[in-house]
C-alpha cells in the first residue's frame, strides 16, 4: 500500500553525506553512476553506488515497508467484525496481501546490506518512521471502505511512478505491488458504494462521517510541501523520486473529487472547486502541523500501533527460535 | 531483537535471523522457473510454503524452487565490461549479418 515522501534524512546525517568525495577515483565512480542514471539505467544491487544514494533508498523502502506492515492494524481490527463472509474474505485477502507488500519491500531493502532485524529494531525503538496515515483509529465499517478508496488510492498515486524508479530490486517489487494493488482501492469504493446506495441514512451518514476524518489525513500522505522538501531534488536526480509531492497530491485531488460525486459525498473542504483556468481543482490549506505531530509521534494511534507491533515480535520470538532449533537438529540428522 | 522475558545469562542466539532464500516460480506448464524475490524461513519445508503464501496469491505458479541466497555464486557486476562485451564484435553470430539473395532469404 503506502510510502510517503518524508525527507526525514536528519541533519548530522545530510551533512554527513554531502561532505566531498575523497579520492579521485571515488570522483570518477561517481561520474559513472551519475552517467548511468542520466541514461536512464538500472542500478542493480551489486552496482557501485554513492553512500548517499544507498542511505536514502534504506530509509525510504525500510519506511514503506513498515508502513505495510503497520499499516494492517486498522484495518485487521475489523476482520471479526466484517458484515458480511463477503466482505470478511474481501478485507482478509487485502490485509494479506499488505503483509505480503511488507516482505516484498523488506527483501528490496536487504540488498543494499541492512537486515530485516536492523530494520525492526529501529521501527520498533522509534526511530524509523511509517505512514503518518495509519496512526487514526478506523472506527466504524465505513473506515474500511473509505481507507480502500482515499488510502489505497493516494498509495497508488503515490507508487506507481516508483515502478521506474533508478534502483531495480525497489521497482521491481513496486511492479508486483501495483498490480496487486487495484483491487484494493476498487473493494474500498465497491463498499462504499453498497452503503451509500442501499444503505440507510444512518449508513450514508457513517460513509460521510469517515470520509470527514480520513480526507485530510490522505492529502498528507503525499508528503510536505515541494517548497519544504529539501532532500526531494536529489532524489528526483536519482530518479528514486519521479513526480513531486504536489504534483502527485494534485492529481489525487482531481480524481477524488470525480468520485465523490459518483459515490454522493461530500469532501470536507469548503475551499475545493474546480478551476477552469489551471484544469485542476484548487483546494484549502492543509494542516502541517498536525502532520508533523502525527509522524514525530503525537498522532491518536501512534502509541498504540508501536505496542501492537512489538507484542506481537516479543510474542514471536518463541517460535521464531524453535523454527531455527528444529532446522538445526533436522540438518544434525541428515548430515548422522 | 526481542525484549520478552528470559532468565539472566541465558544469552539470545547471535545469529538469530532465518536464513534468507530465493525464489523462482513457474508460471506455467512448460515455460522456465523465473527469479521473483526472496524471502526468509528456517529450513526448506518452511521456505517453500512461504513462497507459495507470498509469491503465488493469484496462481502465479504451478511449481516452485527455493535456494539458499548464500548459496548462489553471481558474476561480478564490476567485470561486466570485460566479461560480456567481446561478444559485441562477433556480429557474425547473428542470422541477420549474412546477406542472401532475396529468393532464399528466409532460410
């Protein structure tokens, strides 16, 4: 499902990075990536690349793999609760397949030398980030469907130009991804569609009041402000990044505003309307600093879902251990 | 690393990530087995169920191999040049150097 362009590169570690290259043949080395990438190239794992490159992909495919990850927890919460055996089917195939988009992009990011267990151990002690969006609680079945639509839909947006991004092993999981993907915003909107049309009023309320709570939030997963991304440029460079956050956010707009009115919603943003002028719809301001406070920790859920994920790795570890113990005694056996 | 409960000096195995494996899949009867990705799991048994849960939800296969990553021996992509362009001259390899006259030229 989700990445989310954070720039959260600190600044000792920048500073760090942006220090010149030492040797003469570090500078050629460099010359020659840098001639790759403007050709168009794949890197591959094995590929020589600047320290600063390597740096920047583990911290965005480690992030969006948490984001998988963590990201099953609203809507695993509903899987007992799914009003139908339909819909239970639908939701688990769904919350599956997130898990399944985690390891793709854990595997991503152990080529470039990290491990799984690293990357875990700075999820869980905080340091590494995941999607702002899944620290708000889905509180009714309705959340279900609108996570499909709004969530699933700005993550697409969102990953689809990661498909060309200049790190092979990343795009190539990004390729399995999307295509897994579309089923996930269509059941979202298929949902919605149900209570809003067959529903009752207390229903087409519910449907109104989730995407009253989820619209802002899914802007945000865009990202900051192109003006506030300092660390996009070279990204974009590197081609990992290939359309900027508003550019990406804008075009989300544009098409939820379309659907919105196929479903009957209302979009909670008095300022959204269509502007003839640019061919787009011009929108309000969003609210920064609630997004600063969600990914620095402070949002509704964050706790919770932190805990969640080391309960159950804490919970694991038994069998985690007793899998290794019994491949070793197997391996003992054949080798007797 | 794992902060359940465990009685004093009884250390964590070191090494306690599972082995990493790779995975090709065959997607049908009669075509080859294609790397798709990789995955960890404790011994075979487990790593091939574990390709069949991540790699094959939407009958992407009909069969599946697993191998251990530290088991595969890869060429070194710093050679590539030195290793894989003589071939670049040797045209002469290829059906479409040879100009034939236009009756049997489909040969």
């Amino acid at each position: 499902m989700y990445t989310q362009s954070m720039d959260t590169l600190n600044k000792a570690e920048a500073a760090e990075l942006k220090k010149p290259v030492r040797s003469a043949e570090d500078v050629a080395r460099e010359e020659r990536f840098e001639a790759r990438i403007d050709a168009g190239d794949f890197i591959e794992a094995k590929d020589w690349m600047p320290e600063h490159y390597r740096k920047t992909l583990v911290r965005q495919i480690s992030q969006h793999a948490h984001s998988e990850i963590v990201g099953m927890l609203p809507e695993g919460n509903w899987i007992t609760r799914a009003p139908t055996l339909k819909r239970k089917s639908i939701l688990l195939a769904k919350v599956q397949d997130e898990g399944g988009h985690g390891l793709y992009l854990y595997a991503a990011a152990e080529t470039l030398g990290t491990s799984r267990d690293e990357m875990i151990r700075a999820l869980h002690a905080g340091k590494a980030k995941y999607s702002s969006i899944f620290n708000y609680p889905s509180l009714t079945w309705a959340d279900i469907g609108v996570i499909g639509w709004l969530v699933d839909g700005a993550a697409i947006m969102n990953q689809v130009p990661l498909c060309r991004c200049s790190y092979a092993p990343y795009a190539r999981a990004m390729v399995r991804i999307c295509r897994e993907e579309s089923f996930h915003q269509r059941q979202g909107f298929d949902s919605l569609l149900v209570l809003m049309q067959q529903g009752t009023a207390s229903q087409r309320a519910m449907v109104q009041d989730a995407v009253d709570r989820w619209w802002w939030p899914s802007l945000m997963m865009f990202g900051p402000p192109d003006a506030n991304s300092p660390n996009s440029e070279q990204s974009m460079r590197w081609g990992i990044k290939r359309i900027s956050n508003d550019a990406l956010r804008q075009k989300f707009v544009d098409a939820a505003a379309e659907q919105a009115k196929v479903l009957g919603v209302t979009l909670p943003d008095p300022a959204l309307k269509w502007n003839e002028e640019r061919q787009s719809h011009d929108f309000g301001a969003i609210d920064w600093e609630e997004f600063w406070r969600v990914v620095n920790g402070d949002g509704p859920c964050n706790r919770e879902r932190l805990a969640g994920r080391v309960k159950a790795w804490d919970e694991g570890a038994w069998v985690r251990e007793a899998a290794l113990a019994y491949a070793g005694k197997q391996t003992l056996k054949e080798a007797a | 690393m794992s902060q359940t409960a465990r009685p004093e000096g009884i250390a964590r195995p070191a090494e306690a990530e599972w082995p990493l494996w790779e995975v090709f899949v065959r997607s049908k009867a009669g075509l080859d087995h294609k790397h798709c990705g990789s995955l960890h799991a404790a011994d075979s048994a487990m790593a091939i169920q574990n390709a069949r849960d991540v790699y094959t939800r939407r009958q992407e296969g009909t069969s599946i191999w697993v191998v251990r990553s530290d088991q595969i021996v890869a060429s070194d992509p710093a050679e590539k040049d030195a290793y894989f362009d003589p071939a670049a001259d040797k045209v002469y390899r290829h059906p479409t150097f040879y100009r034939l006259p236009k009756s049997v030229d489909h040969m």
